[in-house]
C-alpha cells in the first residue's frame, strides 16, 4: 500500500527558507504572547482600561490599537532575542598557519627624516 506524502497545512504555510521559518515562528509565538497579555489587561481591567474602553464610542478602533501594539512589541523582541540568542559556528581558518603565531614585541625607532 502507497502513502502520499502531502505536507502539512503548517509546512505549506510556513517559508521554506529556514531562517525565514524560523523568524516566523518565533514572531507568531510572540504575537501570540502579545494576545495573551492584552486579554489579561482587559480582563483585569487594569487602570480601568477596560471600564474606560466600553464606555466610549471607539471601542473597536481602540481595542485594536492595543491588539496590534502588543503584538507587534512582543512578536518583535521576541524574534530578536531568539536571533541573538542563536550559537555562532566558529570560524574555521582558510589558509595559512593552522596555529595562531606567538606575539613577540618589536623595538621601533622613530625616524627623524620623514620624507615630506
């Protein structure tokens, strides 16, 4: 019996560039965190943001203001730090001395004639 091998709605999705889906990802994660957050801020109604946001006529507009804010700063520092927090492959040398050459100080005199 044959099996089809169809990728997944998430693999077709996603880039297929690694880094890309790995940039992806990382801001999705963070956009989702930024969600979360703004849900708890309103459910608790912290500085009465919720109360002051029902009350007015821009409900919507403000409501998504404060959506696509949090996201975006979320989704963004935490695309960064995975970036920054990512090992770097030590660079191989390409040629020459396979060794780093012992540093031996050299007496230099100044020059008095210097060409003009």
């Amino acid at each position: 019996m044959k099996t089809l091998n169809t990728p997944s709605l998430l693999d077709r999705l996603l880039p297929k560039n690694p880094i890309w889906r790995f940039m992806v990802v990382h801001w999705g994660q963070g956009m989702i965190i930024g969600a979360g957050v703004t849900g708890a801020l309103l459910y608790f109604d912290i500085g009465h943001l919720r109360t002051l946001m029902v009350h007015s006529n821009v409900l919507i507009p403000a409501g998504l203001l404060l959506f696509i804010g949090f996201a975006s700063t979320f989704g963004g520092v935490l695309c960064a730090s995975a970036v920054m927090g990512l090992e770097e492959e030590p660079e191989k040398p390409e040629g020459g001395l396979r060794e780093i050459a012992e540093l031996v100080p050299v007496r230099v005199r100044p020059n008095s004639l210097r060409p003009e």
